[in-house]
C-alpha cells in the first residue's frame, strides 16, 4: 500500500453519508490532520530517517511527554483527530439514542466494513467488526466443533488468553491442548513448519499460530505454516493482534482462513476495536460466541452479535485508518524498524546485553525484547521508571526473560535515546529499586 498524496487524503473524508451531516467531521480540525503529512520525498528507508516529517507526525498525538511510553504493543494512543471523532460520534448519539446511533450512525459501519477490507485485501463480507483481537481469536477457537480427544495444537509462546481459552475447553469437551517450543529467535521458517509439521498426530483438529509473537515482536511465517496444514484438512486460526498496520502486508501475503487483530494498536483506532477475517465459505460453519438470528447463515455480522454497543468507537477507525494511510505502511514498517534499531544496536555492543528478538529483514519490526544477563527483568523494569519515568513491559516466560520495548510513530529519537541511555547506566551502576 502506498501512502496517500494530500488530494487522497482529503478524498478519504469527502463522501460521509447525507444524513449524518450533524456528526461531520469539522473541517478545520481535518485541516490540522492533514497538515501533518507534507509531501514527503525518497523511498521508505530514506523518508524513516527524516526527523522533519516525523516532528510533524509526533504533534498529531496528545501524548504525555513526561514520561517515554514504550509499551505501546498493549495499546495505542489515538491521534487527536481519532479521539475528536469518536467524541463528535458519542456526542451525536447521545442526543437520542435509538434513533441517532441507530437509525444514522450504525448504518455507517458498513463504509468503515469496506475501507479495513479494501486494505487488508479482502471482501467486506469477510470482516466483522470486533472489540479486540481476543474477542475474534475467541470466536474461532470456541466456533470449531470439536470432541473429546480431539487435538488443537499451538506454542508455548502463545497469548495467555488464547492458550486459557483452549484450556476451558479442556475442561468443557475433554479437548487436548498441544504446545510446543520454538527456538528464540527463530529465523529459519522452514524450522518453524517443521515444528508445526512434527507436532501433528491424527487426532490435531485445529492450530493457532500467531503472525507476531507478542513476547518478543517475532513475525512467523504463517503462509508456509497454512499451506502445509491444508495437505492434512487442518484449520489454522491466524492470531494477528500485533500485525495489522505495523507492518506491510495483505491477506495473500498470509493466504489464511481465520485471522483476528486488534484496531487499538498499530492502527490507533479507538481503544475496544477489532477485526475478524473468516474467508467466505468457511463463515457459515464458524459458531458465533452469541447466538445470531439464524444458525448457519454465512453473513460476517453474525460475529458481531454482542448487544447493545456504541458506534462511536467503531466509526472512528475510518478516521485511524486516514490517518496510517496517510503516513503510508511502508513508510510506517520502516520507520519503526529505524527506531528499534537505534537502540538494539547501540546496546547490542554490550556484552551483557541479550536480545530475544531478530533484527533481520522480515522477523520482526517495533517490537523487540532485551535482556541485562545478572539483572532480574522485573527490577529493571521497576528501576526504569522510577528513576526516569520510562514505561516498559518485564517479560517473565519460562523459557526466557527481558523487557519488552515498543515504540510508536509518535516516539521521538530523543526519548529512544534517553531509553539506549538509562540502560547503559544499569548495566554501569546496577539498579536501586
């Protein structure tokens, strides 16, 4: 995808439904977002480096610079012209509700439908709209049919809420849970299929895989790891809650059938937003975690069956997605990568220093987990910010340990540098927590 020129920009906003001219975007408030993006020039390496475009992306957040956020892999800010949407929504529909949320803005989901299918490259009937990515991996994981005895095979280094969800099921229907390890880093995928090809036994009825690990930022080859599953019947639920609007891909970069993710990250939509992806003629036989109006129907809407919920949250992803499209994916992918390894390599030249994530093309991309060899993880993590207000997840896994870094387009080199910094003193002088 490439980035959009001020013209497409602007075209992106003009074709908002008529009847909802009352919860319009303000035109000056638009202006500001858009002026955000000047013309940027050189390929996506050159332009990651160009301080001057980034200043001016930065200023697009409401970002508390008091402190340096780098656990922007748990959630995203917004940029403030994401946030005044959803509130110009909320506002809207408060004015009556069963009729203004609706009658005008819930039929306004469907342009938001279409848009995250255009770019993701698939057909809007394939997306629902979701709360996160948990909410859809749920979905597939619970909307299988499966007996006692029947096998779903996954990592150990899967998302704990996935890996309990397969656990109640278990304890529900007398399924078997298979995990497996991989090596950390991984940077060989025919090992990684490998792995997933030797861990399959008649009874496996189902894998999950994530596209990026969210412990340590590895992207795994996920089309190779489908492919191969398909030669045995075997359905791959693709958790992608990392991978959306991080990095550069589409759908026939994963050729999968199940993919969730979460809006609230990479693309900085309002916080509780997700999409699904079932491909078409699996949908009907997917079970929805709430009952729709018919059992078997193949409409994607069935998933979002939850009740009453708010518009305003999901009719502001149009807005998130205007503005990543703004900067463009590539873009975005290489600016991120830039800062990651502003600090992984200047700390890499310390002996003590141990990174669990590869910095080789195509393994990885913001996130990265990094290690002080003789420091407890949770102690630099504490010492962190409370000697320098720097945010930072501590990663305890049985299998390694460090501190999960996770920059955003809005993070300054400054604050990267005062990161790369503090560590060194740790590694000087120790920590006092």
């Amino acid at each position: 995808m490439h980035n959009l020129d001020r013209r497409q920009f602007l075209g992106a906003f003009a074709k908002p439904a008529a009847i909802a001219t009352v919860a319009m975007a303000n035109p000056s408030l638009m202006a500001k977002a858009i002026s955000k993006f000047k013309t940027a020039t050189g390929d996506p390496k050159s332009i990651a480096r160009d301080e001057s475009y980034w200043r001016e992306i930065q200023q697009g957040y409401t970002a508390d610079r008091s402190m340096i956020n780098l656990n922007n892999g748990g959630v995203s800010p917004s940029p403030a012209v994401v946030q005044d949407a959803m509130k110009r929504h909320l506002d809207f529909s408060n004015t009556s509700p069963a009729y203004s949320m609706w009658r005008i803005l819930e039929p306004q989901r469907e342009p938001v439908r279409r848009r995250i299918a255009r770019h993701f490259g698939c057909e809007p009937g394939e997306i629902a709209l979701t709360r996160n990515a948990s909410e859809g991996l749920q979905i597939c994981q619970n909307g299988f049919d499966l007996e006692a005895g029947d096998e779903v095979l996954t990592t150990t280094q899967d998302y704990g809420r996935m890996i309990n969800t397969f656990k109640q099921r278990e304890c529900r229907d007398g399924i078997v849970m298979k995990q497996f390890k991989i090596p950390i880093p991984a940077e060989n995928d025919n090992e990684i299929v490998r792995l997933f090809e030797k861990n399959i036994t008649p009874q496996t009825k189902l894998i999950l895989m994530c596209h990026m690990i969210n412990i340590t930022g590895q992207i795994l080859p996920v089309k190779k790891v489908v492919r191969m599953a398909r030669k045995y019947n075997i359905p791959v639920i693709v958790d992608g809650a990392h991978t959306y609007a991080h990095f550069q891909f589409t759908l026939d970069d994963l050729d999968c059938d199940y993919y969730a993710t979460s809006l609230h990250k990479w693309l900085c939509a309002p916080h509780g937003t997700g999409m699904l992806f079932v491909r078409k003629n699996k949908i009907a036989d997917l079970w929805p975690l709430q009952a729709p109006e018919q059992c078997e129907t193949d409409d994607i809407r069935k998933f979002e069956e939850i009740g009453t919920h708010p518009a305003a949250n999901y009719l502001a992803i149009g807005d998130a997605l205007t503005f990543h499209q703004g900067i463009g994916d590539k873009n975005k992918e290489e600016r991120l990568i830039y800062l990651r390894n502003r600090w992984a390599k200047r700390l890499l030249k310390h002996n003590r220093i141990k990174l669990h994530t590869s910095l080789k093309a195509g393994k990885g991309c913001a996130i990265a987990t990094v290690q002080i060899e003789g420091i407890d993880t949770s102690d630099v993590a504490k010492h962190l910010w409370n000697h320098y207000r720097i945010f930072v997840v501590g990663i305890k896994h049985p299998e390694f340990e460090g501190c999960r870094i996770t920059p955003h387009v809005y993070t300054t080199i400054e604050e990267i540098d005062r990161f790369a910094d503090a560590m060194e003193d740790i590694l000087k002088n120790g920590v006092d927590i």
